[in-house]
C-alpha cells in the first residue's frame, strides 16, 4: 500500500497514497513477497513485511508497469523509476509532524520520543498537569534515552519492568539471569492515563523504552507487533564491505518472558485502514484519544484532535 511519497516524482506517478500495488511489471505482489522472504533477516514477519515493503519498488531505472487497486477498482499505470538521490530519504517514524510535546485539548497530551529531549521530561510532565491522559508516540525511534528520566514520573511505586540474560564467559553458550531493572517514582509524577503508541517501526531503544512505559499502572499500548529486536548489538564485518549484528543480551519481561523474536504485543491492536491512509488520517492516534476521552465523545471531534 502506498502510505507517502519519497520524493516530488511522486506526485506526478498518478498513485495516490491509499493505492494498493497489486503487480509491479506483470509479477503479483504475494508472489515476489514469497521469492524475497528468504533474503531479508527480521526477527518477526512485521519487521520481513516492513523491510520488504520499503525496497520492493526499487530496480533499474526507467519505465515500469503497475497495477494498482483504488477504491475497488483496478488500474495500470506506467511510471518511472529514479536514482534514489532523487528522493527524500525514508523517515523511519510514524508519528505527527510538528512540536515534540503539545495539548491535543484540555484532556489529552501528546509527546512524540523522535524529537525528545531529556533536559525537557519535566516540562513535559509538568504542562500534562490536569488532562486525562498522556499520549507517548514511540513509532519511532527516540532521539534520547529518557527509559528512566521520563517512566521514573509514571509509576506510583518501585517497580520492575526488565530482565535480561547474560553470556557466561567461563562457560561459551551459556547464559545467566540478570537481577530485575526497576524504575523508582520521581516528581513531577503524572497521575492521568498514559497511552503509549507502537508499530513495527518501533525497535530496539523503542521496544525497551515501551516496556518501561508499559510498567505504570495507568498504561496501556495500542498499535501493532513492534521488531522484536531490542537489546545491545555487536557489528560482525563480512566480505565485500557488509556486515551483520547480533545482540548479545536476552531482553525479557520480570516474569522471563521473551521479547526478541516476538516485539511488544500492544494491549489493543489498532492498524491503519485504507480508508484512513487515504483520507490523511491517524487511526492509531484516533484510537489512543478514544482511550482517553471516552466513547461518548463524538468521532468527528477524535478525529479533528488527531489532525496535526
């Protein structure tokens, strides 16, 4: 599905965001899914779909054929693939444009951790004072690490959020457990609802960051299947200039259940419709301010909150 445009060529392909390529130069879509699946390490198969999803349109440059579905009707276009330093690059965020931290109504907050800065966390809280409840958007990934200086405000009590698995050095193979990881309450403390929103965008620091969110009491995560590729990584050089990364941490909840291999399962699984893409709207957010305010207040009203 097309979400957005990578560069102003875009706008001229006659594709639309909310199109849905069906075929690229007379190959179905599933059918090329199936022969790359096997090229494209992911720990889970949102993060495969992801990947996939960002490079299946590249190839020699030139005329190429597409067929598309819109609005239930199938169309072929011809389009033109471009070098790619004629496009903007991929922002790996799902999250609204503008300020890192503002008031989506008197009820509802709403902080975005790509733009986040540590030095800022009370502020943050401190203008939060009063609504219902706090939107975290981690479709993303967090321009600083504020696991502790911001979930240290949203837990009432000492509370552990994260255990991880070490390599036993005398012992090649073997691992051992890791006391827990907790966060302890700190002022200003944040006592409305936190609502915390991930996608398979979110991985790694995300992924570690939504845990220690999720802690609070108050918390509940909505969106889809994060990466399942969190802990520390170590770089492995190759032949021919590549490379690979492993980590070498296991990353698990305090009861010892996994994470990697799996991602952050969301309390309630919200996923962009077609409908949505196509109309410019944010579905997950929608969903999220739903959580705040209530089912009494209008659609029409949620969904001019969302707007940026």
């Amino acid at each position: 599905m097309i979400w957005a445009y990578a560069g102003q060529v875009g706008e001229t392909s006659g594709m639309k965001p909310g199109d849905v390529i069906t075929e690229l130069d007379g190959v179905a879509v599933a059918k090329l899914i199936d022969k790359w699946k096997p090229y494209y390490a992911a720990s889970n198969e949102p993060t495969r779909l992801r990947d996939i999803g960002l490079q299946m349109t590249r190839g020699a440059c030139g005329k190429t054929t597409i067929r598309i579905r819109r609005n239930n009707s199938a169309m072929e276009i011809s389009a033109e693939r471009v070098p790619s330093k004629d496009l903007t690059a991929f922002a790996f965020r799902h999250d609204q444009p503008g300020e890192t931290f503002r008031l989506l109504s008197k009820d509802v907050a709403y902080l975005k951790l790509s733009t986040v800065k540590t030095d800022q966390v009370a502020k943050y809280i401190e203008s939060s004072a009063g609504t219902k409840g706090l939107i975290v958007d981690i479709r993303n990934y967090p321009s600083e690490f504020v696991v502790f200086a911001l979930g240290t405000l949203f837990v009432d009590q000492k509370t552990d959020f994260v255990r991880f698995t070490h390599g036993d050095l005398s012992n090649p193979g073997a691992f051992y457990w890791g006391p827990p990881l907790s966060l302890e309450p700190q002022q200003p403390h944040y006592q409305g609802k936190v609502v915390i929103l991930v996608d398979e965008i979110s991985q790694s620091q995300a992924e570690y960051t939504t845990m220690a969110f999720r802690s609070s009491p108050r918390a509940t995560v909505i969106g889809s299947t994060t990466a399942g590729a969190d802990g520390n990584v170590s770089a492995i050089p190759l032949p021919g200039g590549f490379r690979s990364m492993i980590s070498g941490i296991g990353v698990f909840y305090p009861d010892k259940k996994p994470t990697q291999r799996i991602g952050i399962i969301p309390n309630r699984e919200v996923q962009p419709t077609i409908a949505g893409i196509s109309a410019g709207r944010d579905e997950v957010l929608e969903a999220a301010i739903r959580e705040i305010v209530g089912k009494d207040v209008p659609a029409a009203e949620i969904e001019k909150l969302a707007k940026p």
